[in-house]
C-alpha cells in the first residue's frame, strides 16, 4: 500500500539532517532507517543500509530517487537449492571440467 499524497514521502529526520551537513566525498553514512525513501538530496552519497546482520554500501544515483533504501541492501541470502540431485549435478559438472582441462593439456604437449 502505498503512502498519501498528503503526506508526502517518507525520509528520516536525522538522515537528511546528516545528507545536509556532509559532502558526498567525506564517507559511507550508516543508517538503520530502511524504510525511508531516497530524496534528490541523496543523490552521490553512500549509504551503509542495516540488513539485520552489518551494513551494506549502498551507492545512491539518480535512477533510485522514490524508492526506499531497504530495496537495495537484501535480508536474506540465497544458498542454492540442494538435495541429491544437486550433487549430483555439481558432481557432473566438476569431471567435466577435470576432462576438459586434461584435453586442452594434453592437446598443447
């Protein structure tokens, strides 16, 4: 659901307040405020986004205005779907390379 017009976006206090007296050179800002959106002010900073575990950079350009910063620093990191078939798979995928690298240096001698 989306936020009222009347309102107007959403963006931390001391947030801005940070954006306003740094200079886009001077360093990442940390922040834990995921759900505040990225005003034009923004644009050129770097951002340290709280995942839940450490900060992500998060570099702010012009095509991220009206988005929020917690978008671009993820929560949840993808493994990779496992089981026996994934093994085997992998298992495959690794002689092949072993033979290919076993005929390219057999064909260079």
């Amino acid at each position: 659901m989306t936020r009222s017009v009347k309102k107007g976006p959403y963006v931390d206090e001391k947030l801005l307040k940070k954006v306003v007296s740094k200079k886009p050179t001077d360093g990442v800002i940390k922040t834990w405020a995921r759900a505040s959106q990225i005003a034009p002010e923004m644009v050129g900073f770097t951002f340290g986004v709280h995942n839940g575990k450490d900060h992500l950079d998060v570099f702010v350009s012009e095509d991220m205005v009206g988005h929020r910063l917690g978008e671009f620093s993820p929560t949840k990191k993808f493994y990779r779907h496992g089981g026996k078939m994934q093994k085997e798979q992998d298992q495959k995928k690794k002689e092949a390379e072993i033979s290919a690298a076993k005929a390219a240096k057999a064909s260079a001698k």
